[in-house]
C-alpha cells in the first residue's frame, strides 16, 4: 500500500496516517466483489479512466468489516483504487470477481487464473481435508479456476505414524491417483498438539528413517512422493498461524529443513499471509466458528489461493507448458 488518500477532486493527501492501495484494472468487469477489515474511518474507492484520469465518483465505504460486498463498476471505468484514513490504519483488501478470487491488493495482483488443464494431488489433514469448508482449499480451486483435483487429506492426520487410530499422512501418497499435474502436502499442526517429537534429519537420502518422529515421518512422505512421482513439481503448505498457544516454529523449521533437503517447494501461509489468529478479529472472522484453526470459505479465499493459485501459475503451469 501507499502513504495518502484519494480527495474529492483527484488530488492525494499524502498523510502518513492515511493508506491507499495501487490502481487496479477492472476494465474487464462490471461488478466485483471485496472484503476488507477497514471500518468507518474514512474509506473510499476512486475511479480512473483507461487513461490513467480520475473520474469524479468517489464512493465512500460504510463498515464492511469482513464482510463480503458488491461494487458496481461504472461504465468508463479501467482502474479503481481503495484508500481510507484513520489512527495506525493497516488495511488488507481482497477482490473477487464472480468466478472466484481476483486480486489480493496488498499483493498488487490482478490476474484471473485458468487451471482447467491441471489435475493436482493433495494429501494433508483437516485443513486440507475442509474441515471449516467442506472440500477446502482443493475444492475452492476448482469452483473458482477449474482446477481437477484429487484430494485425499483427512481430519485429524499426522506426518508421524506415532499413533494406530489416525490417518498418517506419510504413508498417503499411493492413495493418490497417478494422473495428477503436480501434488501438495501439508500437515504437522495435529502432530505438534500431541507433542510428536521433532527428531533428526538423516545424512543421506537411503539411510533408515524412524517414522515415529515428525522429521523422520517427514523423509519417508518426500521419498515417497519422489519414487511415485519423480517428473511432477511437488510441494508442502505450511498453514497459517493458529491460536490458542500453540508454538509451531520447531516443527515449521523441521518442514523447511526437510523440503531444502528434498527439493520440495515450500507454499508458505504460516509466514507470507499475515493469517495469525492470535489476533481475535481474524479468528472470529475467518475461521469455522471462531475455533481458531479451520479456515472458513472466505478464510480459505483470503489467505490460501493466492499463495497455492500463485504456486500453480509460476510452477505447476509453467513445468507443464514444457512437459
């Protein structure tokens, strides 16, 4: 975002206290959807022509705290851009269009995805699974870009193979269809609420392994993932921030040590997407119930397409135009 906001007559004030985003292209559409954590501290959205001109429209916004809202698009119209003003002013803003996301304007995207030729492997806990939005996030890249998926991540999953009454994500990977694009992993937030020991890294890629333990687990996930699929690009998400105490670093830092090792992209919410719900707004706002740890439909939205959309255009999308 930008110091300053959009007058009435086109100019900027160029306070400090006052935010605005970059102009965003909307020629292409005649309503949007957005939400916004911004209250009624003096927000509005101006109106550029193809042109770069302002457009005398200003629109002042009401409260629209985290709720989604419609804004038409008048005739004319190329760019919009959202400014608002007020004490310690840090705003987020996300667009969607009636497909789906459009832009996170933090991000300063504006593109609209097509992955109707890609089938992606997912494999995870209940944040993969869809616990707060039945179906997750797998589910929301398929309504909003055609993603074929096969997802096959279950509630309450751990990386280790410490218990007999759960799913173990680490022995997954040959129930995943063998036609898929690319694959995505994520866990390890089940294994740090039931004290999963961390565990060492082994100093090669045959050496024996003690699944028992989180980075042990781990090793045996990626080997089996490259041995079933060792053309695809692979990845692991890290999840978002969860509340309620819960210390995730040793076991973040144990996903970063094994991907380098492994060679697996890292997607990563936890520390990119400011979704940290010690913070009680975006808890009650974006997470099932408030419960702190499942993403509702607009958590999903807001803080994990953007990253795993921008993983499949940049990586998925491009490994397939060449393969």
């Amino acid at each position: 975002t930008l110091n300053g906001y959009v007058k009435a007559n086109g100019t900027i004030d160029g306070t400090e206290s006052a935010k605005r985003t970059f102009l965003i292209g909307v020629d292409s559409y005649d309503s949007l959807e957005y939400i916004t954590n911004m209250a009624n501290i003096g927000c509005e959205i101006a109106f550029y022509d193809e042109n770069y001109n302002f457009i005398p429209a200003l629109k002042v916004l009401g409260d629209n705290r985290h709720n989604i809202k419609t804004l038409e698009i008048p005739s004319g119209v190329s760019f919009i851009q959202f400014s608002c003003y007020g004490t310690n002013v840090q705003p987020y803003i996300t667009l969607y269009n009636r497909d789906g996301l459009y832009s996170k304007v933090n991000n300063q995207a504006s593109k609209k995805f097509d992955f109707s030729n890609l089938k992606i492997g997912f494999t995870g806990d209940s944040i993969c699974e869809g616990s707060g939005y039945r179906g997750g996030y797998a589910k929301l890249l398929n309504e909003c870009y055609g993603l074929q998926y096969n997802n096959v991540g279950v509630s309450g999953g751990h990386i280790a193979h410490d218990r007999d009454d759960v799913f173990i994500i680490s022995n997954s990977i040959s129930l995943i269809d063998e036609d898929i694009n690319a694959l995505i992993m994520e866990g390890g937030i089940n294994d740090k609420s039931n004290s999963v020991p961390i565990g060492t890294i082994t100093n090669s890629f045959d050496a024996e392994i003690d699944q028992t333990t989180f980075l042990g687990a781990l090793e045996k996930l990626f080997r089996d993932a490259i041995n079933r699929f060792p053309t695809i690009p692979k990845a692991f998400l890290i999840v978002h921030k969860v509340g309620d105490g819960i210390n995730f670093k040793p076991y973040k830092d144990a996903i970063l040590e094994c991907c380098d090792k492994y060679g697996i992209e890292v997607i990563d919410v936890n520390g990119k997407s400011g979704f940290n719900t010690y913070n009680n707004t975006l808890k009650t706002s974006f997470t099932h119930n408030g419960d702190g740890l499942h993403p509702n439909k607009i958590g999903y939205k807001t803080f994990y397409l953007p990253y795993i959309a921008s993983y499949i255009d940049n990586v998925v999308n491009q490994y397939s135009r060449f393969n």
